[in-house]
C-alpha cells in the first residue's frame, strides 16, 4: 500500500480556525493518513492511500467547508 501526496490550493481562508476546519476535514476523510494546511500559502497538502479515496473526493471535502479549490490537480 503506497501513499501518494497531493498539495492543493484552498480559496477563502481567512484564519487559522479556517485552516484548522479544513485539516480537521481532510483528517477525518477515508484513506487520507495526514493532511496539513498552510493558511499563509493557502495550500492542503494531503497524504492518502490511493486505493480509499482520490483528489476529487479531497476537492469534496474542501469545497463541503465552503471553500474553493482553484484548479485542482487531475
């Protein structure tokens, strides 16, 4: 089982509440085995088991937040 890790950037973060809501998030999704949000970058870089979840459904969960995910990688 190989972990593959993705950085993707997140729009509308304005603090560090908001940072934490999207980690919390992404923690939380299935597969994902790290995740860690710079408010500063306005980035998430997830770590994840490709065999449980995929970029779309990490978009999913961001955008479930409210925030935008300008361009995701495919």
């Amino acid at each position: 089982m190989s972990a593959e890790t993705v950085t993707l950037p997140v729009a509308g973060m304005t603090c560090g509440n908001c940072a934490r809501s999207v980690e919390r998030k992404l923690t939380s999704t299935s597969g994902v085995k790290r995740a860690t949000v710079n408010l500063d970058a306005a980035s998430a870089t997830v770590e994840f088991d490709p065999a449980q979840t995929a970029v779309p459904k990490l978009v999913a969960a961001i955008e479930q937040l409210g925030y935008g995910v300008p361009a995701p990688p495919k």
